[in-house]
C-alpha cells in the first residue's frame, strides 16, 4: 500500500477568519494489511473546517491459526535441503574435532568443550527466545518471520507439533550453515571445533526439542521421554509453565537447566527494565494478555 501524500478537506471552512485554533483528534482506520493512522484537524468547535491528514504506519497483520493440513506445516525440498545442510555442517565440525584431538592425543578438553556448547546453547535458546516473544514483529527485518511464528505459537502451541521435522528446523539450519562453516575452514583447533559443532547442533535442534516438549508422553519415543526425564532435554512440565501466566518464564528451551537460575533472579525483567529506559520500548510480557498472547483453548486442530 502506498503512503498518502495528501490532504483531504472534508468541507470548506468558514469566511472571514484570519486564523484558526486546531483541535487535533486522531482516528485509526484499521486494513487487513496495514493500519492507516489520520490525524483530524479540526478548527474551533463552531467551524465547519475539517481536514484529514492520514499518515500510513505499518503494523503486522493479524496472526491467522494453521489447520492440520495446512501447507504452512508441510515441509518443502528447500527446508529438507537446508537442513541436510545444516546437519552436515555440525557433523563436519564434530568429526574434524574428533581427528584433531586423535592426531594430538587429547581427549578430554574436547569433550568438556562440546559439554560447555551444551550448556550455552540452553542459555542462548532462552535468551533468544526471549527476545523474539517480546519484541518486533511480523514486520521486522531478519527475524520478522520468526517473531510471527512464535507469537502464532503462543496463540496456538499445539501447531509445532504438527510441523513437519525440516519445516521446523529450516530457519535455525540456514544460520548454522552460514555460521559455522566458515569456522569450520579456518580453525583447526579440536577444542573449538567440539565447543562449536556441539553449541550450533543444540541450537538448531532446539526447535524440536521445544516441539517434543509440547507433545504427549504416549506420543514420544521411549528415548526422548528418558532424555527429557533425565533433564537432558527440556521437559513437559518445565516449558509448560512457559504457556501460563504471567508468560515471563522458562524461555530456555535445550535443556531448561538455566530456566530456574534465571527466573529465581528476574534476569529477563532486569534486562527488559534496560530495554525501556534505554530505548523506551515495552516488552509484550508488560501487557495484560490478551488473544494475540495467550492459547485459544477453544480452538482445536482436525486431523
């Protein structure tokens, strides 16, 4: 849609005034694609003069639910190629680490290196997370598509798990491959190499591990109900919690270790206090939620 570049005067004012008092009343007409914000220019209240001056601004438009059969779901030969990519790109670097530590005969600060990668990635997954669920919008650039997803999550949880594996993974996979292969190339360091190919694959499985958190335990092999179980994974119950009010928690979504340390000490909401006054911009979490925020428990998926 194209901005309005002019005026409109809705009647002709009246004559003999040299000058006029304005009285500004803004009116919002509300699109399907965007909301268009006018700002009525009134003169004095016995005046006829009206005059309209619309400004277009940009909003996201409204976040519509999946079906089970929706091809929004559904994964394309582009997702499975990216994340074959991705894929490749992880397991490249975890067997270069794994060469280079037999050629110098180490063993254990590669190990300990992927484990640190572990448990970053969780805190990375959390953080990340929390800025997309609060910020931004369908609009924003880079991550707008990310941002709508998750406030479409939010809406509607149980759609991640009716994503197929590559159409939820393709995103993270495409910023791996870019990422990490050229680390990759340059470094030939084992214990960079364990650090890195084992941070970037818990990253770009963070997405179905967070879908294995939404599903039933009926539903999950034996094996991801042990990981989860055992804390390896995050569980069902932990990330849960994340889908209640006050909907401010529990971001963290590999393993969930860092979940308790961060909300005990209100990281976030120090972090979204900077945000404000830095930059005077509220997070979501601030807002009374609303349907754009919260699960529609009426709504069920046909499958």
């Amino acid at each position: 849609m194209s901005s309005l570049q002019h005026h409109k005067f809705l009647s002709r004012s009246s004559p003999g005034h040299g000058f006029h008092h304005h009285r500004v009343i803004p009116i919002r007409y509300a699109t399907s694609i965007t909301t268009i914000t006018c700002t009525l220019i009134k003169d004095n209240p016995n005046s006829n003069q009206l005059v309209s001056q619309p400004q277009c601004v940009s909003r996201a438009p409204p976040v519509i639910p999946l079906t089970a059969n929706d091809p929004g779901l559904k994964s394309t030969w582009s997702h499975r190629g990216w994340v074959a990519t991705g894929c490749a790109t992880v397991l490249f670097s975890l067997a270069k680490a794994a060469v280079g530590a037999a050629s110098v005969h180490i063993w254990l600060e590669p190990v300990l290196a992927g484990y640190m990668g572990y448990i970053l990635a969780d805190l990375g997954s959390g953080v990340y997370h929390w800025g997309i669920d609060n910020y931004g919008d369908a609009l924003t650039p880079g991550f707008g598509s990310q941002i709508e997803a998750f406030q479409g999550h939010h809406k509607w949880p149980w759609t991640i798990t009716r994503r197929e594996f590559a159409n939820n993974l393709h995103s993270l996979a495409r910023v791996v491959a870019f990422s990490v292969l050229p680390v990759e190339l340059v470094c030939s360091d084992p214990v960079v190499l364990g650090f890195v190919g084992m941070f970037s694959g818990c990253i770009m499985f963070s997405q179905q591990f967070h879908a294995w958190a939404h599903s039933t335990k009926s539903k999950l092999p034996a094996a991801v109900v042990a990981l989860q179980d055992a804390g390896v994974l995050v569980s069902r119950g932990q990330h849960a919690d994340h889908h209640r009010p006050p909907y401010n928690n529990n971001y963290c979504i590999v393993s969930g270790i860092w979940n308790d340390l961060l909300d005990r000490n209100k990281v976030f909401e120090v972090l979204e206090m900077v945000v404000y006054f830095k930059l005077g911009v509220k997070p979501r979490s601030w807002s009374d939620p609303n349907s754009a925020w919260t699960g529609d428990e009426d709504a069920e998926i046909t499958i």
